[in-house]
C-alpha cells in the first residue's frame, strides 16, 4: 500500500503557493457559515496580488478557503498579505467564532506523517493537553511544517448537563444559565494602586476554577429568598468536549501528532526533521 502512495515527481518542482484559511464557528450551520463568515473573508481578500484561483467550503462549525498563488509569488509574503487583509474584517466575524486561522497549506492538506503519543499514567485528556501545551509548538516551528495536527485528542471541557424539568419548576431556561456562566465566570483588570515608591496592578480573580465552584454558581432568587445554584438544576462535571474521536495503536489508546508541510517544502526533508525532533521531546517530557 505504501509503494502504491508513494509520490513521483516527473517534472521539476512548479507547485503553486498555497494559503489557507480556517475559521471555527461552533454550532453554526453550514448556511450560516456561508454568509456570516466565508463570504466576508472572500470579498476581503479578492484584491489581494498574484491569486490563481479560491476555493471555499462552509460545513456545519467550520469555514475553509484555499487561495493558491501564481508559481512565482512568494509564499511567506502572500500568507502576510492574507493576515493583513483577513485582520480588517475581525470585528465584522461573529463573537462566537473563533479567530481565523492562516497557513501556508491547503487546508485539506494530507499529513505526511503521525507521531503516536501515549502514557501509562496519564489519560487521553492528559495527553491532548501535554500535546497541545508543549508539543504543537515544538514541531510548528521546524523548517517546512505548515500546520500540526492533534489527532484522536479529547480536550478538557466543564460539562452542564440541565434537567429542564428542574428549570421549569423554578421558571428559568437555558439562556437564564447561559447569561449567569457569562456573567460571573470572568477575570478583568481592577486598576492600579499607585505609591511614591511602588506601583501594583490589580486583578480580579476568576471564582469559578473546580466543579465545586460552578455547582454553587447563583442562577436566581426565589420569592422567599432561597438562592437557585446551578446544582439544583443541572449536573457538572469535567469531561472531553467531543467524545466521537478515538486514536487507538496495538489497542492502547493514544494522541496523533500530525505533520502538514507547507505547499512548497520537500516532504522528506520535512519528515527527516520531525523524526529528529521525536527523541528529543521524548526526552524533555
């Protein structure tokens, strides 16, 4: 099978330069995503010098645009003029999308390699997080890598799980928990305290960090002064955010780090350096 894969390269080396953009839009339907997100992004960059071809497609959560380049522009100036363009319309994109992310790939780009990590004391959750603190990072910055994915990872994630029946008997809704999780679960500067020798800046502490503390969060007051708390209506506890996803080797559940090269990088060259690169995090871990 792996013969068959193999690529050959009869001609010399004339891939075009290749800039993507991918945008999260948790929730959203592909509809939306189209004209909320998408269409933006391709009016933005339509004046943008030295562009072949776009292509886009919205899904249901996620915007992808791939912009490819006439085979003489260079690629690391395109990518900078697509962050330039795609940052003037941030404020327009809505707040419940996360920022776009820009890389010189194609954003359907094949992974050239899969590096299995795993551990005997630690969970899927603990191995997604050590990957995505330490290791994403690492592998990025090698020469020719365009993107590192987390394949099979399980984020952390604080899981409410709302009986209506118990908001009903207290007349609340789901919005009346939204509007409180908003609300009180934030950290914002409080201003300075300024001396003749000293000056501090002061920071309100975030109150809602453990399970126990969200469980106490204050939904409403009752008529007889009874405080609501999120536990009487609802069930918290950590958990992934998508539970769908699953990356087993030999049978041993583990993480994939997933190595995307950039549209004009040599694919050995690139996976030669990732190689090197395994050991020595092996090691700092």
């Amino acid at each position: 099978m792996a013969f068959l894969r193999l690529p050959l390269r009869e001609y010399p080396d004339i891939d075009p330069p290749v800039v993507s953009i991918e945008t999260v839009y948790p929730g959203a339907s592909a509809g939306v995503v189209e004209t909320r997100i998408t269409k933006l992004i391709e009016d933005r960059i339509s004046g943008v010098e030295g562009i072949r071809t776009v292509e886009s497609r919205s899904i249901d959560g996620r915007s992808n645009i791939t912009i490819t380049f006439e085979v003489d522009r260079d690629v690391d100036a395109a990518a900078n003029d697509i962050r330039d363009r795609v940052s003037g319309i941030l404020d327009d994109l809505p707040a419940e999308a996360d920022p776009p992310e820009i890389q010189k790939a194609d954003a359907d780009a094949d992974v050239i390699m899969w590096l299995n990590l795993a551990g005997d004391d630690m969970s899927v959750m603990e191995l997604t997080d050590y990957a995505r603190r330490y290791l994403v990072d690492r592998f990025s910055t090698l020469d020719g890598v365009a993107r590192v994915r987390v394949g099979g990872g399980l984020e952390y994630s604080m899981r409410i799980w709302v009986d209506r029946n118990e908001l009903a008997a207290r007349n609340l809704t789901v919005t009346d928990v939204e509007d409180a999780l908003r609300s009180e679960n934030i950290e914002l500067p409080a201003g300075n305290v300024e001396s003749l020798a000293r000056d501090f800046r002061v920071r309100i502490k975030r109150g809602y960090r453990s399970v126990e503390d969200f469980k106490n969060l204050v939904l409403a007051r009752s008529a007889d002064g009874y405080l609501v708390r999120l536990r009487d209506v609802a069930r918290v506890e950590t958990g992934p955010v998508e539970r769908r996803n699953m990356l087993r080797g030999n049978g041993v559940p583990m993480v994939g780090i997933g190595i995307v090269k950039q549209s004009k990088a040599n694919t050995l060259a690139v996976a030669k350096l990732a190689k090197a690169e395994a050991p020595a995090s092996r090691s700092s871990s």
